[in-house]
C-alpha cells in the first residue's frame, strides 16, 4: 500500500480542516513547498494535493503553491480540488502532475470524467467525499443523493486510475478511518481504491492494511503534523 500524505491548501498555506469546514482551519505550514520535499525526504513516494480554494471556487486558485510543489521535488503527486473542465485538467497534466482528481464533475458530468480518463490514460482518478453514504460535492458544500457505491461502479469501464474514497464526518477528525465502508467499495469495484479520512494512528494503518480489500494506499494529513502518526513507522506498515 501507498502512503500518501496529504497537503492541502488554503489561500496559500499547508492546512487541515475539521470535517471538512473551511472555517475550521488549522495552519500547519506557511510553506507548501518545504512541507512537500520534507514529505519526499522522509520517503514519501507520492503526494496528495488539493487545493480548498478552488473546490469551493470551481477553479484553481491555489496554482502558485502547486507550482512551487511540483519544482521542488521529483516524486508523482495529484490534485484535486476546483478541476472541472478538460482545460484545466490538461494544463495540469501539462505542469507536471502525474494525477488529476476530479470530485464534483464525477457527478454533475460523468462524460467528462470518461472522455478525460481516455485522453490521458493512468492519470485520471475520481475523488468520492461522503457523508452517511451519499456523495458531497463542491467542496463538501452539498450534498447529493447519489450512493457511493453506485457512482464508483458507474467508472469501472471508464479506464479511471483511481478512485479517492473520504468519509467526510471522519476527515481531519482524528477519530479513525470508515474501515468497513473504504473495504466493502474497495471489494464491490475492479477500480483501485484510496482510503482517506481519519487516520490518525499506526493502528488505523494496520486495520487498513488488514481489512480484507485490495486497498491501492492511503491518505494521511492531520494525524502525520501533529506527530500521532511517525512517518517512517507508517511507512514500514504499509510496505507489501
């Protein structure tokens, strides 16, 4: 399994919010860049980015800090966060991304999504943030009533890398990972699946690992700052 740790991004600070409020925000890095090749020195083989902003926005708002992160180091990240038209996911791709994650659109224009993953093979996954089962969107802002489940399966012929599962009531939380819901859509799609949300201790990773689906990795934030999670601890756990 994959480490990734995750540096998100709020009007151009590495950030983590509670639950997904933006209004509950903690500052843990006044340098995304610093954070991201810390995060590679240690051994980190890939990154998670989003950009806060520009979930809620629509649009990229936090590029300069991206931009910065992807010149300081040389291992593969993705983003999400504001990614909603096949412009802007190509003039990432075009930056140097290795993923794009799009969230939103999976919803409220699946056929881009498709025509996305077919344009750039390997480098398109769906980001699904839910709450009690149904997806949200817009930066969590809204919920839908469409299942988890049945939107990851509606992408399994689509070609779509990976799909990042968030259980939003768990995010930056600190209460543990949705084991059992991350497994069942890991073990119900063939699409790679990426848990995210409320790890916050080495035994969550072990659960994880442990849980009985082929999970592809897992996403880290809060639980890697505060020093709950040791980095290379974690990263020993997760090796196959």
């Amino acid at each position: 399994m994959i480490l990734y740790p995750a540096i998100d991004l709020k009007d151009g600070n590495c950030v983590r919010l509670y639950k997904g409020e933006m209004d509950q925000a903690t500052v843990f890095n006044d340098d995304p860049a610093a954070q991201a090749r810390a995060f590679q020195d240690a051994g980190c083989e890939w990154l998670h980015l989003v950009d806060l902003n520009g979930a809620f926005a629509g649009a990229p708002v936090n590029a300069p800090a991206v931009e910065a992160i992807l010149a300081a180091t040389d291992v593969p990240a993705q983003l999400g966060g504001g990614i909603r038209d096949m412009a802007t996911i190509e003039r990432w791709l075009d930056k140097g991304l290795a993923r794009v994650i799009l969230g939103t659109v999976a919803v409220e224009n699946p056929e881009l999504v498709r025509a996305a993953a077919r344009a750039f093979p390997g480098q398109v996954a769906v980001g699904i943030d839910a709450r009690d089962g149904r997806v949200a969107t817009k930066g969590w802002a809204e919920e839908t009533d469409v299942m988890v489940t049945d939107l990851a399966r509606s992408f399994e012929d689509a070609g779509v890398a990976a799909i990042i599962y968030t259980d939003i009531n768990r995010d930056g939380a600190m209460q543990g990972p949705n084991v059992a819901a991350t497994a069942a859509l890991a073990n119900a799609v063939s699409i790679p699946v990426i848990a995210s949300g409320g790890v916050s201790s080495l035994d969550d990773l072990r659960a994880l690992k442990a849980c009985g689906a082929p999970l592809n990795g897992v996403i880290s934030g809060r639980a890697l700052y505060d020093g709950a999670i040791d980095l290379a601890e974690a990263l020993e756990i997760l090796k196959d």
